[in-house]
C-alpha cells in the first residue's frame, strides 16, 4: 500500500516534466493549423478549420522545401564523407604500427577540445580564398572536417577492440591492406559505425554557426538558417501561421527518424557522451 | 612481410590528414597569430600590435557583459540541469516494486529525450513565440492558472531575458542527462539496494550513499558537456533575444560578441583575441571540473 501512494506521487512529478516537454511542441502544431487572425486572439483557442494551407505555403512560398534538400545535400555529402574518412583514418591509426602514429592521432583527437569560435575567423577567409564561400562542396568539406576528431576518437577505440585474429586469416588468404578493411574490419565494426553515424548526422543536421558564417546565399540556406532568418522576415510580414508551419515542417522529420528509431538514436548519441 | 603497408597507409591517411590540415589546423593556428594582429580583413598585411587586443578585452564593457553572461549561465545551466536530470532519473530507478524502476519509465525516457533532437535554431524560434507577451504560451499558461500578475515580456525585460535563455537551455538538455543517468543507475547492483533497504536505509539514504556515488562518473562527464554548452549559447541569443544579446547587454555572450566584432565591424585581430580568450576559458575549466569532482573509483566487482 505505502508503495502504491509512493508510486502514485512519482508519476505525478515525472507526468508534470513529460507534459512541460511536449506542451511548446503540442502548442506549435495547433498554432500551424491556425489563421493569425486566431492566434493573436488566444494561444488557447483550436482552430476553427484547420488551415492546412499554412503548411503549403510555408513549403512553397518561405521555401521551407528548399531549405529542407540544401540541408540533406550537404549533410548528406558530409556524413558520407567523415564516415569514409573517419573510419579509414580510425582503421590505420588503430591496427597499424608506424613511425608518428600516436602523434598524428593526438592532434586529431585535440581537434575535440578546441571551440569552434576560435577558428571562425580564419575559416571563413580560407573557405573564402579556396572560393568555396556559399557552395554545397565548401560546406560539405568544412562539416566533414569538424565532424573528423570525434568519429576518429569514437571508431578508433572501437577497431582497437576487434579480434586480431580474423584480419590475420584474410591476410594469409591473400587479401590486400585495403581489401581486408572494406571487407573483413569495416563490417564488423558496424556497430560503432551506426552510434557515430548518428551521433554525427544530429550534430551536422543542427549546425548554425558554421553555415551562418560560411553559406550566405539565400538560395543555398540549411533548414536551421532558413528558419532563423524566416523567422525575422515573417514577424515584420506577420505571417505567424505561416513560421509556425515552417517550424513544425522542420521538426517533423526528426520526430519521425525519433519514433522509428527511437532505441537506436538514445544509444548512439549516449554512447558518445560516455566515451 | 605484408608488402604495400606504407602505400596503403599513406593512400588512407593522405585524404583526411589533407582536409583536417587545410580547414581545422591551420584556422586554429592562424587565430592565435590574428590575435596579435590588428587584421581588418581589407588591409593586405596585418600590423603586429602585441598583446593590445588582450589589453583592449578588459576595457570593453560589451565584452565584460558578455563574460558575466556566461558565468551566469556556466553556474546556472550544469547545476540546474544535473539537478533535475539526477531526481528525475531517481525517480525512475527507484520507485516501482522492489526498487526495480517505475512502470511506463521506458515512455517517459523517449519523451523527456526528445528535445535534445530539436536543433538551435528551432529551440530559439519556438521559445521566442512561447516568450511572446501578447499571445505566447507562457503568458497564456500563467493567466489560465490565475498567475496573471507574473506575466511580463520576458525577453525585453533585462531582469528575466537570461534566466528565460537558461530555461530554454536545461529544458532541450535535462531529458539526454535523465537517459544517462537511468542507465547508469540501472546498472547499480539490485542487491545492493536491496542489502541498503534491509538495513533500513530510506529512498533518500540510499540514492545519496549508494546510488550517487556509484554514478559520480556520469555526473563528471554531464558537468563537462554542460559547461562546454554553457560557454556557447550563441544560437539561442542570436536567434531569441532582442538586439540581439539584449535588452542593455542583459543576453550578450562571448560567441555574439566575437561574431559581431568579426563579421559586422570587420575587427578580425579584435575578434580572434576574444576565440583565444575563449579557447582559454574553455580549458582551464575542463581541467578543473574534472579535478574537482575526481574521486576514489568505486569497484563493484
């Protein structure tokens, strides 16, 4: 019986955190589905009809959609890149002995402690000077460097950890240096492979400094740039209904890889923090 | 013995050793001399003026706000957030039927971790339309509950602008650190516990002299993080607050502060000095917030 009202008390407290978390989201979606006329009147108030047309035009009009395949491009293009990168770089650094090994690891590996801000300067002027300023390419190399320190940290402990023994078959059958990490090592290393793969693809999916610095054609914005700058023009147009459909557009696909994935998705991005 | 080791290795570092050189090294290292420099970016040469720019920080009552800012927030965000990540994670674990976690704890984990999936720049227009005095949420939320005397413009009132950018910051971070927290806890011996509460030990005996100690290292770890996360805040400024980085300073950060003096005034030796300062910031208080909560490890086996 004491447990049971103890339980009951717990609930309360933990039901009080889950309803603050989802309250803003709940209150976004309701507010996409209104007319700004409703919104300005209460923030309490349901739509009279819901105004899917706030949605499209937020799509088509403010181009959400735009933002949206600029951003899968390049986090897309860097993800492929840090992933083949970082895992090749994880592999040499981890399984081979030579000359300059634990020095070269070291330097990447400090990468992780220094603050972005600190390179902002110079990075926009040798982004600049390569006459990569605004371009996909530009940000898919500057994304995929900064992601490099912590894949190579991650992945590296994680080829240390493999048995020895299966690379050694592959070599006495002949196969090649190359041929026994794409073949033999990278798949067994799939696990690590999809915890820093999603860790990366997060970190890379809310990047806001980086592309704020390095990406100013309007055309070429990212979602999180897009938004932010959306969100300055729409208040002097007023088009509330219209940012708060970008917003929940912008959310979307992340909820729905966060259902699908859910389990998988807590336990990479954790698994990075342990590290 | 394996012939082509060094071909293949220098065929596989060659490309990321390249890309990490050219776009991370040599901006990190150039920022260090910038900072000695007067570089306005135009001018082919940049003038050596020594420690000048260091000199000028401390004068720069802009800058000074800016790192009462961040201290604030350095003192706030980590407390605040471990604090409740560590009683909801509690929670968690030690309730239910025999101390085995409490039923639907695996739901409210996939809630409460969702906000640390929303990136900045969502957070900070959300929060801006939550914050709006008019018609915004919590303006709404306060007058539906009777509190209507609280309501104020949260965001253009200096007194309340920096603790509502906090709020927003433990709010997206407290659910990644109850995830932590739980699974670290979970993984404290069931007998154990058990041992404790025939002793007698009550709920709060027992998550202070079993529970905390045995994941002191997590805790270690979510101090880190939250004051490397506590030092940048700029997004959530730049994208929330009026000004941005008001009213009157009241929001300004070191990030906005560095931005605005590169990338507004020009003033890019100005601006490396405040990344070096930073970067220094940075350090020294890793290395202290890991010296001042090492303790004795503590062995299960």
């Amino acid at each position: 019986m004491r447990t049971r009202i103890a339980d009951g008390a717990l609930h309360l407290v933990l039901a009080a955190w889950a309803a603050l978390v989802t309250l803003p989201l709940a209150w976004a979606v309701v507010s996409s589905l209104k007319t700004d006329a409703e919104i300005f009147a209460s923030p309490w108030s349901l739509p009279a009809e819901p105004q899917w047309d706030n949605w499209i035009r937020a799509w088509r009009e403010a181009g959400i959609g735009r933002y949206l395949l600029n951003t899968l491009i390049v986090v897309g293009g860097a993800l492929a890149l840090v992933m083949l990168l970082g895992a090749v770089c994880a592999y040499c650094l981890a399984r081979y002995d030579f000359p300059g090994n634990r020095l070269v690891y070291h330097l990447l590996v400090a990468g992780m402690l220094f603050p972005v801000f600190l390179a902002l300067v110079p990075l926009f002027f040798v982004v600049d000077q390569l006459g990569m300023l605004g371009t996909y390419h530009g940000l898919i190399l500057v994304y995929a460097a900064y992601a490099l320190p912590f894949t190579v940290f991650f992945l590296h402990a994680f080829f240390r950890s493999l048995p020895a023994a299966t690379a050694e078959a592959a070599f006495i059958d002949g196969c090649s240096h190359a041929g026994v990490f794409f073949r033999v090592m990278l798949p067994m290393a799939r696990p690590g492979m999809v915890s820093v793969g999603i860790f990366n693809f997060l970190g890379l999916w809310n990047q806001y400094l980086l592309p704020l610095v390095l990406n100013p054609d309007p055309d070429r914005y990212v979602l999180a740039q897009g938004l932010a700058a959306l969100a300055v023009s729409q208040g002097y147009r007023s088009d509330f209904s219209g940012l708060f459909a970008g917003l929940i557009i912008a959310i979307l696909p992340v909820l729905l890889a966060y259902v699908l994935f859910q389990r998988q998705i807590r336990a990479g991005l954790t698994a990075g923090a342990v590290r | 013995m394996r012939h082509g080791k060094y071909r293949f290795l220098i065929g596989a570092l060659a490309p990321p050793l390249l890309l990490y050189g050219v776009f991370v090294v040599s901006p990190y290292a150039q920022a260090f001399y910038l900072a000695l420099t007067d570089w306005d970016g135009l001018s082919a040469e940049a003038r050596l003026v020594g420690l000048a720019n260091f000199t000028d920080l401390w004068g720069d009552p802009l800058f000074l706000a800016a790192l009462r800012n961040n201290a604030f927030l350095l003192l706030a965000v980590p407390t605040a957030t471990i604090a409740l990540a560590l009683f909801f994670a509690a929670c968690l674990t030690l309730g239910g039927r025999r101390r085995r976690g409490v039923r639907g704890s695996g739901l409210y984990r996939i809630v409460y971790f969702f906000p640390q999936l929303l990136s900045v720049a969502i957070l900070g227009v959300l929060f801006q339309f939550v914050y709006t005095p008019g018609n915004g949420l919590l303006n709404g939320l306060l007058d539906a509950v009777g509190l209507d005397a609280l309501q104020r413009s949260w965001l253009a009132d200096p007194a309340t602008a920096l603790p509502a950018v906090t709020a927003v910051m433990v709010w997206s971070a407290v659910g990644f650190y109850v995830v932590l927290f739980t699974a670290a806890m979970e993984s404290v011996p069931a007998d154990i516990v058990e041992a404790a509460v025939l002793d007698g030990a009550g709920n709060l005996t027992v998550f202070r002299r079993i529970t905390l100690p045995l994941v002191w290292d997590s805790v270690q770890v979510a101090y880190v993080y939250l004051g490397i996360l506590a030092l940048d805040g700029f997004a959530l400024v730049q994208i929330m607050t009026v000004g941005p980085g008001g009213p009157d300073n009241a929001t300004e950060v070191i990030g906005l502060t560095l931005y605005r003096a590169a990338f507004t005034y020009g003033e890019f030796g100005y601006a490396s000095a405040m990344g070096v300062t930073l970067f220094f910031i940075t350090l020294t208080l890793t290395a202290l917030a890991l010296r001042a909560t090492k303790r004795e490890r503590v062995e299960l086996a």
